[in-house]
C-alpha cells in the first residue's frame, strides 16, 4: 500500500500556495503605495519636499481674474501638494482677496460672479475636467477625484494643471446710482447676451488650451490705452510719429484671420504692411473729404469773401479765390522760379536734404514731431528726391501716403522757399 503523507508542524499538508509570514511582509513592502493628495493635518509651514510621502501627488494651479471680462491679473501656482479643499482656504483665497484690494479702486464695487475650473493633464488620451461655480461657492470634491484618478499618470512622469478663472463683474446698482443711467430693454439686452455667450465661449477655449484666445489677445492688443484718444476704443498706434487710426469690426476680424493663419502680432509694430496702407488711404479720404465739404461751405451764399485794400493809390491786383487751399498756398509762397534760384545746391543733393530736415527738426521741441520730420526726409531720400523736386511738385499727399502726418507733410514741403 501506500505510505502517508507525513503531516506539517501545524497540522496541515503544504501546498504551492503557502507563503511564511515574512514572505508577505517582504511582497507588502515591495507593492507601491496608492498616488495620494497630502491632507493638512500632515502638513507643517516650511515643510520640506524631502519631507513628503514618495505617493504625494504634485501639482500645479494657474489662476486669473478678470473684471466685466477683463483680464485684471495672472499667477501661478507651482509644485502644490496640499490638497485642493485645504490650499483654497490656507493659502489661495487670502492671495484672491489681497490682489482685489490693490488692484480695485476704492471707490469702485465688483462682486464675484462666477469661478470656472479646468482640471488638465498633458497626455492626449485623457479628456479635461470642466466645472463651474456660483460666485466663490466651490465643491472641490470632483476636483480632487480626477487628480486622483491621474495618479498613476503622474507617477510615470505626467503633469497635472488646475486652470482657475475668478470672474468678476461691476456691482450694477452701484453703478446705476452713480451713473444715474437705466438699462434700456430690446436690441441692448440681446446684444449684451450675445456678447456673453461669445465670452463665455472664449473663456471655455482659454481654460481647454491654457492660453489666451487669439480673438480675445488681438482686441486687448489694440484696445487704445490713451486716455486723451477720442477715436474709439481700438485704434492701431503708427510706430513712425505715433499718430492713431481708428479701427473698426471688420479690419480687427482681418487681424484674428491674420493670426489664425500663423502671422506674428506681438506689438503695433507687428501690424502688416498692407494693412497699414490701407489705413494710410482711408486716412487720406477723410481729410480730402473734410477739406470738399470747407471748400462747399466757402462757396455758399453770404460766406464772406476777401477783400483787397489799396495802398498808397496803387492798383488792386483782380481778385483771386483764396477760399481754394491750392490758391491760397501760391499766394503765400514765391513763384518756382525765384525759389529754385535763390536754392543753394551746390553742395550734394542729398546732403541739401538732411541739412532741410534737420533745420525743421531745430525749430520744433517735441521729440514725436522731430522724428516725423527725420521720417520726412529718409521717404524723401529713399525715392530720390531733391529740394528742386520736392518744391515743384508741391505734393503733400505723396509724403502722406507714406506714414507722414499731414502737418508735418504740408511744413516739409512748404517751407522749401524759407
């Protein structure tokens, strides 16, 4: 027959599954723990990174508030550990409400409207986290959930991002006690939703992609910070004499498809060159058509004419038109002729017209108005031409077209004679 199996100290046969006690100490210790969120209970001012558990979980809190939906600041936030519901509280909150006591004039009321948060991690797989919230009323538990669900990502060396939007509005019964203006019904109302559905649409792009949207970056770029400027809320600020040009919808939308295509708009310097001349030649319309309708109200009845006086019994020249500006500019300057004579160009033409420019720039104290006038005169230079030239054909609107400012255009060709 067959012998028995002999029995265990402990009275029961091995088998291949038996593990000693310190065999699953030994596969305890080896297991990694579970990615985890520090608690503020664990945490201590001044606390060390070499101090954190090895499964704390880091991330990082960019945050912006914006006031009637603009941008009123930025920070960021790096290498947070504390848990997002103990962070808030201990240290985010107070920063938020130091930076509207600084930034928000005294007499000024804002109250909060809402706060949208982005949960974000660089791995393409993974879809983002959006939630909204009433004015500062935030349930950071589904945030906290993601991040730890992202745990293991963060493990294998992904970054984890909070995208914050603090939005703030102006305290509308303030302002109608101040201002003393009521909100009319209709058309206003309708359009002022449709600007905050197109808002709340660029606030969704910037907190998927972490950046300004291009439409939202054009318009804060050319929004006119001069406070002296009538032209309208966008203007584009010529580099060359800092002179303003009103821009309207269509010409701003032509700038988003500008950068939209790749193009580069980091300043007003960046501003294309076609655009620019189109600028340039509505500019130039609008000062011939100022100058039409004087030219009607001149000639309209009971406008006053001139009036000749004899001196000396000398005969009255026939009358001349100095309502027409052409007219009136050959009655102040001397004829061609005696011009171009008494001109001293012996020396190098082109010397003759830097020594013109500087001369103009010698009579005026404004350091704009000096670097229009040395503008004048590298357009001049650069399409070879002389004093002789530039007196003969009289012709401001050239220099005009060129970027010049129409008083400094009209002196640069005037004064030649003088």
């Amino acid at each position: 027959y067959y012998g028995r199996t002999p029995a265990s100290s402990c009275g029961l046969s091995p088998s291949p599954d038996y593990h000693s006690e310190h065999d699953l100490e030994d596969l305890c210790q080896h297991e990694p723990e579970r990615p985890r969120l520090l608690q503020l209970s664990e945490w201590h001012d001044g606390m060390l990174s070499d101090e954190l558990p090895a499964n704390c979980i880091q991330y990082t809190i960019e945050w912006k508030v914006t006031v009637n939906k603009k941008v009123l600041s930025q920070d960021t936030e790096e290498d947070v550990v504390l848990t997002p519901s103990a962070y808030w509280p201990k240290t985010l909150k107070g920063k938020l409400e130091r930076l509207l006591e600084g930034k928000i004039p005294r007499k000024g009321r804002v109250r909060s409207d809402d706060t949208s948060i982005a949960v974000l991690v660089n791995d393409r797989s993974q879809r983002d986290l959006m939630k909204r919230f009433d004015h500062l009323d935030i349930d950071w538990t589904a945030v906290e959930k993601q991040l730890l669900k992202w745990g293991e990502l963060f493990r294998r060396g992904k970054k984890l991002r909070l995208s914050i939007a603090f939005k703030y509005i102006e305290d509308d019964s303030l302002h109608k006690i101040t201002s003393g203006r009521v909100e009319k019904r209709g058309r206003s109302s309708v359009t002022k939703r449709m600007l905050n559905e197109r808002d709340a649409q660029l606030d969704a792009e910037e907190n998927v992609s972490g950046q300004e949207s291009i439409w939202r970056g054009v318009y804060n770029l050319i929004r006119c910070p001069s406070s002296s400027c009538h032209l309208g809320p966008h203007c584009w600020q010529d580099p060359h004499g800092k002179k303003h040009y009103k821009l309207r919808s269509h010409q701003l939308k032509r700038l988003i498809a500008f950068v939209e295509k790749g193009g580069a708009l980091l300043s007003h310097e960046d501003v294309p060159d076609n655009f620019r001349e189109e600028l340039y030649m509505e500019e130039r319309h609008r000062l011939e058509s100022q100058q039409s309708q004087k030219n009607k109200m001149v000639g309209t009845p009971g406008s006053c004419q001139p009036i000749n006086i004899n001196f000396n019994g000398m005969q009255s020249s026939p009358q001349q038109d100095t309502s027409n500006p052409t007219t009136a500019l050959a009655m102040v300057l001397p004829p061609n002729d005696q011009v171009i004579e008494d001109l001293n160009l012996t020396r190098l033409r082109d010397e003759a017209v830097k020594d013109y420019g500087a001369w103009h720039e010698s009579n005026v104290g404004d350091e704009n108005l000096k670097a229009q006038f040395r503008q004048a005169c590298n357009v001049a230079l650069a399409n070879g031409l002389d004093l002789r030239l530039i007196h003969e054909d009289q012709d401001p609107s050239f220099f005009i077209d060129k970027g010049i400012v129409v008083g400094i255009a009209r002196q640069f060709v005037r004064d030649i004679g003088q």
